[in-house]
C-alpha cells in the first residue's frame, strides 16, 4: 500500500497503530512534539491524517493544522477523552474545525501493549463518509487486525470513551477483591450508564453493544494493562490519586472524562451512580469500600 499517511502522536498508541499500518506495507510519517519538524508541511499530500495524541493535546494539534488540510484529506481521530474546556468529543472538535473534511473514528478494544506484542486484535473506523470508512479500514486490516467500518460515529466514539471511567471502577472493585458477581454486576450496570448517556448525545443503542462498547469495556475493565485500571486499583489500595499518577506509565483519560461527564450529566439530568461515585473517589470525598456501601444502598428499582 503505498498511501502517504501521517501518524500524529508517538505515545504508546500512536507508536501502536504506526506499526500496524507497517504490517500492509505503509512507510508512515511520525509526528511528535519532540521530533523538531513542522508539522502543518508534513501533511501535505497525505490521504489520512492520523491523530493518536491524549485529549489534552488535541485543541493544539488542530490549532497548528488551521489552515494546512485539503477539504480531500480523511482526518482519523484515535483519541479515548473529551475536551473539559467544551465537553465535546474529539470527533467534534476535528469536525468544528474542519466541517469539509471526512472524519473517521477510529476505537475499540486495543491494548496497544498486545498489539506491539502482536497479538491479533478487532476494531471499529466510523464515519458518516463509507468511502473514508472504507480507505481507512483497507489501510489498517491486516490478519493481525480486523477492522470493521460503522456508521454512527458518536455512538463509537463515546463507548470507547465513557468505558475509561467505568474501568476506574472496575480496577477498584478488583483491588478491594469483591469477587466476579460485583464485577459483572458493576459492567452491566455500567454499559447501562454509558448507554443512557450515550443516547443522549445522539449514539445509536446497538452500537454500544458492538467492539467499541461493550467489546471495549470488557478490555479495559479486565485487565491490568488498562492505565485507567490501574488508576482505580490504586485508589483502592488506599493511596491517593496524585499518587497513583506520579506512577501511572502514560495517560488515564478517564480521570478528566469523569469530570466533563458528571457537567453534563448534571445539566440534563442523566442518572449515574457509578460515575458520580467515581468522581467522588477520584476527588478524595470517599474511600473505595464507602463507595462501594453507597452503590449497595441506593433506592431499589427495577432493572
Ligand atoms: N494505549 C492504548 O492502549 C490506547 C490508547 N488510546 C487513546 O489514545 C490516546 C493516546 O494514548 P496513549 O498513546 O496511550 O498515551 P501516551 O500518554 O502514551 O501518549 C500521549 C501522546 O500524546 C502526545 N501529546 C499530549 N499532549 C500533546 C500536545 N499538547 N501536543 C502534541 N502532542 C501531545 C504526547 O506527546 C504523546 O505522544 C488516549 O486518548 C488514549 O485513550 C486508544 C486506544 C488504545
Ligand atoms: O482504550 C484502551 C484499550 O482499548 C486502553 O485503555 P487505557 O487507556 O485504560 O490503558
């Protein structure tokens, strides 16, 4: 495959998916901040503009392309956060700045750690374009990895997204070992939450129970690679979460997601207890085992 395409980011994820666009025979080109190149003259020419950088750094990258993307261009966004300043998604952020470009979504459950380690792996590129959809997906399958395309971006993007905060709930409900009928219990209530929310931003249910919902979120909650796992399994060893990010390898974006989540939440009213109790446990107002008790108690409802 001989498309000229540029990775941006050479976090674990970018350096990740940069190696499996190698698998086909691409020869990507790498940004990073540290590479000392300009980044708005390496894109020109590049069928796909790659962005794998974490949510703080999106709004700069989309700054330094203003004015330096073809309208042809396909701009693929592999970010997991949403912005705290607008509460959008990446996706959205890209598309504000560049509405005459085909965006594509690229999320589902992918370690980046299993795939250097090359171990196969699925995931989803969505797009309102199928013909983006389609040149992204032709770019990265490979046996090692499946892609499918899809249709409803958002729903795609926000799975991907919310299940970081639910995988913070997960890594504690492991560190205070409660056993596999609390944490199954925890993820189907949590894919309730991320669907509940998710429906209000214009996600489409089945989406939710495909590779970048429900897939992801099994992912992310079950194994200790996750940084957001990680992040709540910390919690519930009783250290702080200042703590637990001085040695955290890389970015929990869940952290920052919990906080734009309960802001909207908030605002429309959408009802979510895991998620409340885990911005709560992230701002040190509980511990985990009272976070827990709390969970237990609330008023009985049906399901
Ligand atoms: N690591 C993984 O397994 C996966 C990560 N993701 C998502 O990909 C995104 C990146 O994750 P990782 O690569 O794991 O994180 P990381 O912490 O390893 O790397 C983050 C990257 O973003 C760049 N960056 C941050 N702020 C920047 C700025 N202002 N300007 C330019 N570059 C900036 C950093 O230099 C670095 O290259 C996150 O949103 C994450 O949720 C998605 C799927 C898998
Ligand atoms: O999104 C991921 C797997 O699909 C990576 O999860 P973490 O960011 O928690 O490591």
């Amino acid at each position: 495959m001989n498309d000229r395409i540029i990775i941006i980011g050479a976090g674990a994820w970018g350096d990740a998916l940069s190696k499996l666009t190698q698998i086909n025979g691409c020869e990507p080109i790498i940004w990073s901040r540290s590479c000392g190149r300009v980044l708005a003259e390496m894109v020109t020419d590049c069928v796909a503009i790659i962005s794998a950088v974490s949510m703080s750094g999106v709004p700069a990258i989309i700054e330094r392309l203003r004015d330096s993307i073809a309208p042809h261009q396909i701009i693929v966004t592999a970010t997991k956060g949403l912005d705290a300043r607008t509460n959008l998604t990446p996706a959205q952020l890209w598309h504000q700045a560049f509405p005459n470009n085909p965006i594509v979504v690229l999320s589902g459950p992918n370690l980046s750690l299993e795939i250097q380690q090359g171990l196969p792996a699925a995931t989803v590129v969505a797009s309102q374009s199928a013909d983006a959809a389609n040149t992204i997906q032709e770019i990265f399958s490979s046996p090692k990895f499946r892609v499918y395309t899809n249709d409803d971006p958002i729903g795609v993007e926000l799975g991907g997204t919310i299940k970081n905060v639910i995988a913070i709930a997960a890594g504690t409900c492991d560190g205070l070992k409660l056993g596999n009928n609390a944490k199954s219990a925890l993820l189907t209530r949590g894919l309730a939450e991320i669907i509940r929310i998710g429906q209000y931003w214009g996600g489409k249910t089945e989406t939710f129970y495909g590779l970048s919902g429900l897939g992801d979120l099994l992912t992310t909650c079950n194994s200790p690679l996750s940084r957001n796992y990680q992040v709540g399994y910390g919690l519930a060893q009783g250290r702080t979460l200042t703590e637990v990010l001085a040695n955290l390898q890389g970015t929990a974006e869940g952290v920052n997601t919990t906080k734009v989540l309960i802001q909207i939440a908030d605002r429309n009213q959408i009802y979510m207890p895991i998620t409340v109790l885990v911005d709560r446990l992230l701002q040190g107002q509980i511990t985990a085992p009272e976070a827990i008790v709390a969970l237990m108690s609330r008023d009985r409802k049906s399901e």
